[in-house]
C-alpha cells in the first residue's frame, strides 16, 4: 500500500468507528488474556494491573479533569445567552419534568419485564458468589440530598466535583452576568474563551478515546471472564433486555413522537458516547463528549445540552432505576417474600428518587438500591448477591442512563425552536 493510499484508509475510519473497533477487540483480548494467560507476574502485574489499569484510569482522569470547568464555564455561558430567568426557569421545568418521566416509565418496564421472566424464582443461593453489602457504602437520605443542591461554598463544590451545586451556581452567575450587561462583558468573555479552551481540549483528548476504551475494557474481561455469570444469567438477562427496552423502544418512540426526527439516525450518531459510557460506567466522564457529540452531530444548542446534559448525568439514571426495578423482583423471589401491588409502587417512587440521588460514578447504583430496597422491607442483605456480578451491568446501564440525557436534551432543545434539523439530517 502506498503511503497515500494508507493514509486514506486512515482518515476514512472515523472516531466512533475507530472507539468500536477498540470495544470488540478489548473484550476479546481481555477474555483471551483471562482463560489462556496463566495467573503470574506478568498476567496481574505487568499486564492488568500495569499496562491496561494505569492507561484506561489515565484515560477517565483526563475526561474527568475537563468535567468541572467545562461544566461550569459552559452552564455559565448558556443561561447567560439565554438570558431571562422565565426561559430558563421554562426550559429546566421541562427537562426535570421528562427526566421524572422517563425514570418512572423505566421502572415500570423493569418490575413488567421482571414480573413475566421471574429471574429470582428457583434461585441456588450457594452457587451465587456473596459479597458484603457493607462494601457498598451509605446512601445518602432524601433530605440530605435535597439541601445538598444549595453549596454552602461553591468553591467547595468544585473541588469535590458535586455537579448539582455546580450547577445552580453557574446559573445564578450566568443570569447575573446578563443582567449587569456591558458592565460584566469581561467577565462574561473570560468564562466564553475559558469555554472555547475546554472544548478545544476535549477534541484533542478524545483522539486518544479508542486506545482508552481498549485498556478499559480488556481489563474489565481480563478480571472478570465469564464463570462469575453463570448462575446469574437469567437476572442479567433480564436487567439488559429491560435497558434494551428503554433505550431501543421507548427514547426512540419518544423521540419520533415529540421531533419526528429519525430513531435510527439519532442512536447512530450517539453510539461512540454509548460506547464510550459503556467503557468508562461513569456518566459524568461522558459530559464533554455528549454535548460536543449533541452540537456537532445533532445540531442541539450548546445553550440548552450544556444545562441539560450535567443536569441529566446528576439526577436522571434510567438504566441505573431499571437494574432497582429488576434487583427488587429478584431480590424478593430469592428470600421468598411476596410484592403487593402497593409495593410496586413504592418502588416505582423511591427507584425515580434513588435515580436523583445516584452520583454518576460506577457502582454507586449498588447503593441507593439499598433505599428502595428498605421501602418495601426486603432485607438490604440481598444486595450481596448481585454485587459479584453488577460491574457488567453497570456499563450497560450507564450507556442507557447518558442517552435518557441526550432524549430528553434533544426534545427540550426541538421544542424550544433550537435545534438545527440541516445538521441532523447532514
Ligand atoms: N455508573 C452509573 C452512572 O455513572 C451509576 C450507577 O448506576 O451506578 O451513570
């Protein structure tokens, strides 16, 4: 091949091509590693916990360090383009109210789909690998996390990356901003080159978002295999066929109902976010690419995803309410003890409110389950028994909780005259 020819081929492979790529052959050379490669030095030490571990976590950290300015820089510059606190307060009614929504509607596909398959009926609790709950850690309580959206110290805030105080200080400074005018027109063109700088650099990082997403999943199959699933399958079959569900049926039928806008080309387009949440579980990482990847290839206002989207990755988590839903089913099918129909719908409410309060990291899913499993008065024990296997899940359910953000942005940003269809359709 000439170097012409060879440097065509390269530019023809796009980045979402290249990240899925990277998927395929990460979880064939993990599993490959984790049955052919004998335990030793080399396999845990060089190989997992060297090589793969330390590039992957490399990789996460670089799109964590872009999350909190980012965030705010652009939250900053969107209410302040927005401008009026009527539209804004319009446009956050809104997107809170689709979030609730569609976080309800994906319980009640989790306890239905739970419901027809039974997956904790006939259980063998012994051949079930048993965890600690304690690992888990503490949840959060309702209170709590209501008053935690006010910062105390927005400072403080920043520093410790909680995205809800963020937030509502970037819109308050925003909405100032455009009210002071040409007197804060430094300030206001500090924030805005500020935000051209942190897009510019989550470009530059993501180029290097496929050899990540290889590390970080040939690490996860190089430890985990295959063996652990087994007794597990049917729970794990059915938590991924109610996200597949949620994510293919009802965001599609939602979409095309409120922007007629083509299902098959919006989940083209977001695909690479969905692989690369799927990769990283943590939905907060997968901020910067979702708004550039919204703007870009979707034509939604950077104005309205850079509100929504931190928004979406802090309080709306379908998938993580739809692995609640399932969890509760199987939980209680393994004790034996009967769910009432009053109970369903406690757990309909408390998995829509553990949804808000579920931080966009992994595993902390695993957590807030233990509220609503305590609402219905099933033993928060039963947590134990899915932990073993839930590091799989939490990838899936992770790239269904970022494309819920990205529904619901769409929608919002169609239904507030700003979304550019030429840039959809191009
Ligand atoms: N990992 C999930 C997320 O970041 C949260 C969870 O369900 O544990 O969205």
């Amino acid at each position: 091949m000439t170097k012409n020819t060879a440097e065509k081929t390269k530019k023809k492979l796009g980045l979402s091509t290249q990240i899925f790529i990277a998927l395929l052959i990460g979880a064939l050379f993990g599993v490959a590693i984790h049955y052919w490669i004998p335990s030793g030095y080399i396999k845990d030490t060089v190989i997992v916990e060297g090589v793969l571990y330390v590039i992957g976590q490399g990789f996460i950290r670089l799109m964590q360090m872009l999350v909190v300015p980012l965030v705010f820089c652009s939250l900053i510059c969107g209410s302040m383009a927005i401008g009026d606190t009527k539209t804004l307060g319009k446009v956050g009614v809104k997107t809170i109210g689709f979030y609730l929504v569609t976080t309800a509607l994906a319980v009640c596909v989790a306890l239905g789909s739970a419901l027809l398959i039974n997956p904790g009926r006939g259980l063998d609790m012994d051949a079930i690998q048993k965890g600690t709950v304690s690992d888990a850690g503490e949840a959060t309580s309702l209170v709590d996390t209501i008053l935690n959206i006010i910062p105390k110290n927005p400072i403080q805030s920043m520093a410790n990356g909680d995205m809800l105080p963020i937030i509502v200080f970037a819109l308050f400074v925003g909405i100032m901003l455009a009210k002071l005018g040409t007197r804060g027109s430094v300030v206001a063109n500090f924030f805005s080159q500020f935000n051209d700088v942190m897009m510019e650099m989550t470009m530059a990082i993501m180029k290097i978002a496929p050899i990540g997403v290889f590390c970080l999943i040939a690490r996860t199959f190089a430890t985990v295999g295959f063996s652990a699933f087994a007794p597990m399958l049917k729970y794990m079959g059915n938590v991924t066929l109610a996200l597949a569900i949620q994510c293919l049926v009802v965001y599609q039928i939602l979409l095309f109902v409120f922007t007629r806008l083509n299902p098959l080309k919006f989940i083209k387009k977001f695909l690479p976010v969905m692989g690369f949440a799927f990769s990283t579980a943590t939905s907060n990482a997968t901020i910067p690419m979702s708004i550039d990847t919204l703007s870009k290839k979707m034509g939604v206002s950077k104005q309205i995803s850079s509100f929504t989207i931190p928004l979406g990755a802090t309080i709306n988590m379908d998938g993580t309410s739809i692995m609640q839903g399932v969890a509760v089913v199987f939980i209680a099918q393994a004790y034996g003890i009967p769910l009432t129909m009053g109970n369903l719908a406690t757990v309909v409410v408390t998995a829509t409110l553990a949804s808000i309060g579920t931080a966009g990291v992994p595993s902390v899913g695993l957590v807030t389950l233990a509220m609503v499993l305590s609402s219905v008065g099933l033993p928060t024990e039963g947590i134990a028994l899915i932990m073993g296997i839930d590091r799989i899940l939490d990838m899936i359910r992770t790239a269904v909780n970022i494309t819920g953000d990205a529904v619901c942005t769409t929608i919002v940003c169609h239904q507030e005259g700003s979304l550019n269809r030429e840039v959809f359709y191009k």
